[in-house]
C-alpha cells in the first residue's frame, strides 16, 4: 500500500512548484528602450527581476518532489525484486515517463530562469538605425514548465501507487532449487 504522508507531500511540493512556475510567466521580466537626458544613445531598462526567483524555486521544488519520490522507491532499479504483472508493467513505463517529463520541466524551468536573470547590457548611439536590443524570455517559457510540473506530478503519483502495489505481496520463491523427482517402484 502507498503511503499516503509521502503522497501528499509530493502533492504538496509539486503544487508550490506549480504555483511558483505559473507566478513566474505571470511576473516575468519586460523592457523599455530609454534614451538618456543628453540624447546621445538609447538603453534599455528593466522592470523587476522577480520571476527569475520564482522560476528557481520552481525548479528546486520539483527537484525535491523528484528526489523523495525516487528514494521512497529506491529509484526502482534497486531493492527487493517487483511482483510480476501488470502493476509492475505500469510503474516500468510511468517511470520513464516521469523522468521524462520531469527532465523536460526541469529544462524549461532553468532556461527561463537564466534568459530572464540576463538583461543586456547593449546601446545604440544617437543617429545609429538599430534600436538596442532588449533580450527578454520568451512568452510561454515558464507556462510550458509549469505544465510539465503538472504532467510530473501526476504521472510520479501514479508511478508510486503502481510501485506499491508491485511490492506489496511479492515473495521470492523459497523452495528448492532442483526438480522434485518422485520415488521410482
């Protein structure tokens, strides 16, 4: 049987993963192209920086979900063998599509958070014909994250109640390892 305190733990970090990543999209950074009081170059300025945060603490929650997951589990490949049959067939394959959901959520969370935290340094003189170029994150970075938290979450939950399930009454054949031969008349 799963056990339902380590559940709702990884519910309860993967929804502050959740919120954090969709916060961050919400708050992500934008620019504006200044020109200073001599007029003789344009820069651009910044609003705030806070959804790098956010995106960090995304992604160190999800990792945290992740981890506990995978110790409570032991990462699958590793102590007592798994009753054969259908549960054990599900958690082979929600185990691979947690990891890969979690890796791809993981990447979206990191980019973001790095493109955001980068703000250009770049300025045109005056009379030159190209505005300065005001890198920001792209829409949708930290919404495609939050959804792959979305999708981690629940395919880890499903992984661990196939997992347990696979284990729960699983006993290792004890008996002899020969072929019982009956006594010859």
């Amino acid at each position: 049987m799963a056990s339902k305190l380590l559940m709702a733990t990884i519910f309860i970090l993967d929804l502050i993963a959740f919120s954090l990543a969709v916060a961050a999209e919400q708050r992500r950074s934008t620019a504006t192209i200044k020109q200073d009081n001599e007029k003789d170059y344009n820069y651009c300025v910044y609003d705030s920086d806070i959804a790098t945060g956010f995106g960090v603490g995304a992604f160190l929650f999800l990792m945290a979900s992740q981890a506990i997951i995978m110790l409570a589990s032991k990462c699958f490949c590793c102590g007592n063998p798994l009753k054969p049959g259908g549960s054990r067939a599900c958690a082979v394959l929600l185990f691979i599509i947690c990891w890969v959901f979690f890796l791809i959520a993981e990447a979206c969370l990191l980019a973001g958070s790095v493109r955001n935290a980068y703000h250009t340094k770049y300025r045109t003189i005056f009379g030159g014909e190209d505005p300065p170029s005001c890198e920001t994150v792209r829409k949708g970075v930290f919404a495609a994250g939050a959804a792959f938290v979305f999708f981690t979450a629940i395919v880890s939950e499903f992984y661990y109640v196939s997992f347990s399930n696979a284990k729960a009454s699983f006993e290792p054949y004890g008996g002899e390892a020969a072929v019982g031969m009956a006594v010859y008349k």
